[in-house]
C-alpha cells in the first residue's frame, strides 16, 4: 500500500492497532526489526515457497539497497534519531 501511494506507514500501522488490536504496526515492527532482515526472511520465503505472491515488495528491495534499515541506520519507513 505504501510502494502504491494508498497509504502512509503512520496510515497502515494506526489500521492495525485500532482495527487489528497489534500492539505496534507492521512496518513500525520492520523497523525495530530491520528492513534487512524482512528482506532476507522475505527472501527465503519466495525462494522455499515459490509463488510470485512471496516475491519481496520493490520498496523493501530498494530500502536495503539505500541503505535505510530502518531504526539502526536512522532511517526506514520512520525516521529515527539516535
């Protein structure tokens, strides 16, 4: 929804707090996580499952390869401060 122009991260994450009751949004989750990370387990979810559906999203693909982690390099989906 964000790589589409649908929604914003604060957007999709408040969704699944209020809609969903998730304590923290997905992409908020990423960035704690590491956008990395979800790239690498991403990854290997396409690879072992093998339906175009499991593909990594484009805009997780480009976030790693600029370097946008997430909250261990100040940047992701949110922007951090150290």
């Amino acid at each position: 929804m964000v790589e589409e122009g649908v929604a914003s991260p604060e957007s999709i994450d408040k969704a699944m707090e209020l809609g969903y009751g998730h304590p923290m949004g997905p992409l908020r989750v990423s960035d704690l996580v590491g956008l990395d990370v979800r790239l690498a387990i991403a990854k290997t979810l396409h690879q072992e499952l093998g339906a175009a559906h499991f593909a990594p999203p484009g805009i997780l693909v480009e976030k790693v390869r600029e370097g946008k982690l997430g909250k261990k390099s100040g940047e992701g989906f949110y922007r951090w401060e150290k």
